[in-house]
C-alpha cells in the first residue's frame, strides 16, 4: 500500500483500500514504481493516458462508484465533510 506525501489524497485512498502498492500501480498506467512515487507525491504530473488506465482501472473495481471520474480521482483538494 502506498504512503508518503501525496497530492492526490483521493488516489491514494483508493490505493489503500484495496492495498494496491506503487508497484501494482505502475502495472496499471505502465510506468516504473519510481516514476510512480514522483506522480504521486506531485514531482511529475501525469499524462492523460495515464489518467485514463487509472479511471478504467478503479471502474472495473468499483463499477457502481459514482466518485470513480478523473475530476474526483486527481483533485488536490482535501474535503474532510
């Protein structure tokens, strides 16, 4: 599972709830579990492909979430409500 600092809490929260690693993140959007670690954390942004492999991805998981959209998924906003 990942932790660390992160810039997309709501990925990171997805992540964990399955206990994806970085390692099996970098599977999904095809990358290196270190270039992962720099999306991640906001060094590097990612590329609209690998947007769309992450939402394809947690839409297979969890196909009646309506929260699984790129917008939700990549905000940088924290909303603890």
């Amino acid at each position: 599972m990942y932790t660390g600092k992160v810039k997309y809490p709501e990925l990171a929260k997805l992540m964990a709830s399955i206990g994806m690693s970085k390692k099996d993140y970098a599977k999904v959007i095809g990358k290196a579990p270190s270039a992962v670690s720099d999306k991640l954390s906001g060094k590097t942004d990612f590329k609209w492909s690998e947007i769309v492999a992450t939402v394809l991805y947690f839409k297979k998981i969890f196909p009646d979430n309506p929260d699984i959209t790129s917008d939700k998924i990549f905000s940088t906003n924290v909303n603890y409500s």
